[in-house]
C-alpha cells in the first residue's frame, strides 16, 4: 500500500482517533488530522499523524473539499461531548453531513463513520425530554444521510466505550437486533476504544463492511475475521 493513501481524520484529537493514527500509519497510510485547537498539534505529532487546524463545527464545503482532495479516506471520529444540545446538532449531525457531501464532491468515496450501537433504534426508545435524546437525534440523521448518498460508506457503533487496551476480537452484531440485545441485563456491552481504532484500521486496510453497519462489542471473534462475514 501506498503511503500516499493519505487518511483524514475528523476529531483528530478524540480518544478514538489518538489510538486509530498510529495503527493505521502501520498499516501503510497516511493521516492527516484535523483538529480545532493549534495547541493539541503536538499530540498529533507524536501519534504519527499531520495535524491541520480546522474546526469542523464552522468549516465551511470549500474548506472541508481542500482539506479532502486526494484523500483514500475520510474517517469522522469528532463529537460534540454531549451536554449542549445546539452543540451536538451541530457538529455531530450538521457537520457531519458537510462533512459527506465535501467527501463526495472532492471524490472521496471511502468514509469511516464512528457512531454508537443503538443510533438506529434509540430514536424511537429515547424520552424526546431525555439529555440524552439531542445526542440520539444528531447520531441517528447523520447516519441516515450517510446510508442514503453514493459514499463506500461503513458506520461503526460500538456499545459502551472503555479504555481498556486492545483485544483485537470482537462480536457483531445484526442491526436490526442490536437494541434488544444491549436492553438485555446479561448482555456485555462494553467495547474498547483500541478495539474501535483497530476496526477502523481493518476496515480501511481490507476494504471490508463496504456500505455496511457494523455494531459490535467486545468479544471471541478476531477482528479481520468479524468483518469478512459482513455484508452490505
């Protein structure tokens, strides 16, 4: 593989994002990170990736088209944190959309969406009066939008985030079921967020889950084999 294969990440300076640069630099990519803070350049750097200030909250198309052209791959890994319900339908919904359609018109058609478990099913389960439900609705359109343009999209929803390292074996799950299973009180839901920078690396590295969903959790089966069995 090339190293001109260059990736952007989106929320370059998230957790997920901070474990995904160096993976997917030793799978042979580039990155390029885009962050809103100069002051969080150093940790890009030191994770192997280019940093480049850009606030995806504000940025407009043309922007966002500059800093794509010539990527292989666009991954959003940004969020607004919650909390703040305007925020989070502006970054985690609006900008994402932005954010697909300057993928699309800089001809970029590999995107790595990081979204959640239940962003299909939440919004018909969630109280609308919920905090969380903001967060529901953003995540829920986003990945709505994605599934209806032309991108090679693949939408990643893990179930709870933990900062455990690694296991690189996981358990997938069929979307349409992933709300009853999470409800479950004997399920486990936990998922690493190594386990979601390794996917992310796997998806781009096999060009696996192609126009595909795929929730997961923490689980028994080695991730390249978890994602070969995915169909779009």
């Amino acid at each position: 593989m090339a190293e001109s294969q260059r990736v952007v990440i989106i929320g370059g300076h998230g957790k997920i994002a901070l474990l995904a640069a160096p993976k997917l630099v030793a799978a042979g990519f580039s990155v390029e990170s885009l962050i809103r803070d100069p002051d969080q350049a150093q940790d890009i750097t030191d994770a192997g990736a280019t940093p480049r200030v850009l606030d995806i909250e504000s940025a407009g198309s043309a922007e966002l088209v500059d800093a794509f052209t010539g990527a292989h791959a666009v991954v959003f890994s940004a969020g607004a944190g919650g909390g703040n319900p305007a925020r989070t339908k502006a970054v985690d919904h609006e900008a994402a959309v932005r954010s697909m359609d300057a993928a699309l018109e800089a001809g970029v058609s590999r995107y790595v969406m990081v979204s959640y478990a239940r962003s299909e099913t939440d919004i018909d389960t969630v109280d609308p009066k919920s905090s969380f439900y903001p967060y529901a609705l953003a995540k829920h359109q986003a990945d709505k939008h994605l599934r209806g343009t032309s991108l090679d999209y693949t939408i990643l929803g893990p179930g709870s985030l933990t900062l455990e390292p690694a296991s690189g074996k996981i358990t997938v799950l069929d979307p349409a079921t992933t709300g009853e299973v999470m409800s479950s009180e004997d399920a486990s839901v936990d998922t690493s967020r190594e386990n979601v920078a390794e996917v992310i690396t796997e998806t781009l590295r096999s060009g696996s889950a192609v126009r595909a969903t795929v929730n997961f959790f923490d689980g028994e089966t080695p991730i390249q084999e978890a994602l070969a069995s995915v169909s779009s």
